[in-house]
C-alpha cells in the first residue's frame, strides 16, 4: 500500500470544503470535472433502462450493443477502425490504466510516463513493481514531449509507454508529426503505448486530433484509453473503456472478472445514448471552455510574476510561477487560505511541475474573473506579494 500515490485534487478539494464549512468562500479551480450537466437524452436512457429491469450482471467485457457501438463512435470520428471484440468497458476511465499496467508489466520493467503528468500513471506503475521513467515536458517545448529525450531514456528493460493528448494537467496537444515519431520509437523499440485520448473532444485549435493510432503498425502495439466523463460531462457515472491489442483482449477481461465483474448495465444504456446520440451538447461546452480558456489565459499573463501559455486542449492552463518568488506549494496554500482560490501545486503532477500551479476553468466566468481578481490582490505588493 505504501507504493500507492493518491490525487491531490481531492485533498486540495477536502481542505477547500473545510474553509467553507467554517464560513469560508472559496473559488474552486482545482477539481478536473466539466461543470456542466449531462445531457437529458443520456440521463432518459440510463431511466428507460432501469425501468427494463437492467439491474443485473452484464458481460464482463460490456454488452454487446456498447462494444459495437464505440467501434463505430470511433470510426466514425476518423480516430480509428476497431472491431467490437477490441473493445472492453469498465467503470471510469482508471481501470484501463490498472489492467493494462497489471497485465503487461512486473518487477522490473520500466514504464515511460509523462512529467508533469496524471498522478496515477506513477502511482499505479509503483503498486505492479514496476520502474517508472519521467519523460519531461517542458514549457520551451509547449510541455510537448521531446521526442529525442524520449529516446534516450529507453533501456533494454523498457515495456510500456504512457502518452496523453490532450494533456493533463498542461493542456498541451501531441502533433502529427509527435506522434509519428513517438510510433516509430515504439515500433523500434518493441515499447506497448497506452495512450491516453479522454480529453480527446475538448480541442482548440483547428487542426484534427492526433494519435499514435494514425500511424501503421500500431494498433497491434497500443491500447487507446477513452471514456465519457470529460466528453459527455459524465465523471459521476463511472464509465471508460479501452481498445487493446488482440493479444489483451483475454487477460484483460479476466482482470475485469477478478475486480468489478462488469460495469453497470444500465448505465450502459446511457453510454450508447451518448455515443449515437446529438453532439451539439458537446460543441456547446467546448465552445463555452474555450471562451473561459481565453479569459484566464489573458487573466494570468496581466498579474505580476505569473505567466501562461496558451492550452491547446482539455480544460486546465498551467501557469509559471517562478516570478512570485513562491515554490508551488507555498502559493497554493496561500491563494487558498488568503485569496480563497482552490488550486493544485505543479508537483502534484511530477517533479517537473515545480514553478507551476494548474487551475481548471470548469468553472464559470465570473468565477474565473473574480478568482484572478483575487490572485491579483494576494500578490499586489510586487511580483512576491507580501513577505
């Protein structure tokens, strides 16, 4: 147990709801969930189907109809052509990670992750035994992973390769040309990637999503992680799935078995309603995070010692903090006891998150205005604020 990291996200969100109980106000910008609800027509198929009597076990792997239905979401999308026999649910997105980790790692290998990163790929990588590697992203490199400082840091004993694009907690987005290198890395180094998509649909720019699964000859190595929490403002439904190698397909699922039997079966109504359902819900939260994204962008980069690049992707910014004369936790505590503004310090993610602080625009506007308001004043007395 003592390998097992935890997310700072919820500790942060525990000591933000302490200061309200005692009277406090607190903006929270520190929490990863869309602050919209689910759509109505999803909500309507999980109550349809519980009326149906959906209350029972289901397939393992997810019921039939789901497993088709994300095979041709995907497709249908241009993110990749995947039979449904590929496809395994589970409930949330973290599963995936778990049994991929657990199936194809052991004492000894050595698993590539990105840092700063989502606290869990190390944490779950330590609780196998296996070696976790930092990849570095820098900020110089629009926190992009660096495809020849990638390379170098593979050894003989290197198994599995973690990528997210979009990026948690940066925001930054893999090119094609990223993700063409990092394919050819893995196909020469004979590296398993995990790559993690969820933020997938919360893009900026105008270019199309890029995945190491546009390149040939890496569906057989990679396993795509997705689910609905961020695209269908779902987190609270717990539902992810994966799309493994054939050669996955059977431990996998038997991981599933020994853990979680199955994932609800009514909630699997619901997660086909989403996938075959109307997208504008989608376009209209997108649209709404990058009017917040442009905001907060703006709003950092005008207070003193703080500036921010611009996210291309997901819906958190990762702001450099050097110039407030502040380590990263320092200023998190500070904006949160004295400014009442909920963030989480850059090393919640990584060694290499310090000088950085992540806030989550999930939130609104005026929220997000009155937050930089606050963070403007706790700093006023120069680019330190006060001693």
């Amino acid at each position: 147990m003592t390998r097992l990291g935890t997310e700072s996200a919820f500790e942060v969100l525990a000591r933000a709801k302490a200061i309200e109980a005692a009277g406090g106000k607190v903006i929270h910008l520190e929490i990863g969930e869309p602050d919209f609800p689910t759509p109505d027509h999803i909500i309507e198929a999980a109550v349809e189907g519980l009326r149906a009597g959906k209350t029972h076990y289901v397939p393992a792997p997810g019921v039939p109809p789901l497993r088709e239905a994300v095979a041709a979401f995907l497709e249908r999308t241009g993110r990749m052509r995947a039979t449904p026999d590929r496809v395994i649910v589970t409930p949330g997105a973290k599963p995936i990670m778990f049994f991929t980790i657990l199936a194809l790692c052991g004492e000894g290998d050595e698993v590539l992750y990105p840092d700063p990163g989502f606290p869990m790929y190390e944490s779950i990588t330590a609780f196998a035994g296996a070696v976790g590697v930092p990849v570095p992203l820098r900020e110089g490199n629009d926190f992009r992973i660096d495809t020849d400082e990638l390379e170098s840091l593979i050894t003989d004993r290197s198994k599995l390769l973690i990528i997210n694009s979009p990026h948690n907690p940066c925001g930054s987005v893999l090119t094609e040309a990223d993700c063409e290198a990092i394919a050819d890395i893995a196909l020469r180094h004979d590296l398993t990637v995990l790559s993690d998509e969820v933020y997938w649909a919360i893009r900026y720019g105008d270019q199309p999503h890029a995945s190491v699964l546009d390149v040939d000859g890496m569906a057989d190595r990679t396993i795509l992680l997705d689910g609905w929490s961020k695209t269908f403002a779902m987190t609270g439904w717990r539902l992810g799935f994966g799309v493994f190698p054939p050669a996955l397909v059977e431990p996998v699922t038997r991981l599933v078995i020994n853990s979680v039997s199955c994932t609800s079966a009514f909630s699997q109504d619901a997660a086909m309603a989403a996938l075959t359902g109307p997208w504008e819900p989608v376009e209209r939260m997108v649209a709404e995070f990058r009017r917040r994204r442009d905001v907060i962008v703006a709003g950092l980069n005008d207070i003193p010692g703080i500036t921010c690049v611009e996210p291309q992707g997901a819906f958190y910014v990762f702001p450099n903090i050097t110039g407030t004369g502040l380590t990263s936790a320092a200023l998190q505590s500070r904006l949160l006891t004295e400014a009442g503004v909920a963030a989480l310090a850059g090393p919640a993610f990584g060694p290499y998150g310090e000088g950085f602080l992540r806030f989550s625009y999930a939130n609104s506007v005026e929220n997000i205005q009155a937050a930089l308001e606050a963070i403007r004043a706790e700093l006023g007395g120069g680019a330190a604020g006060r001693p």
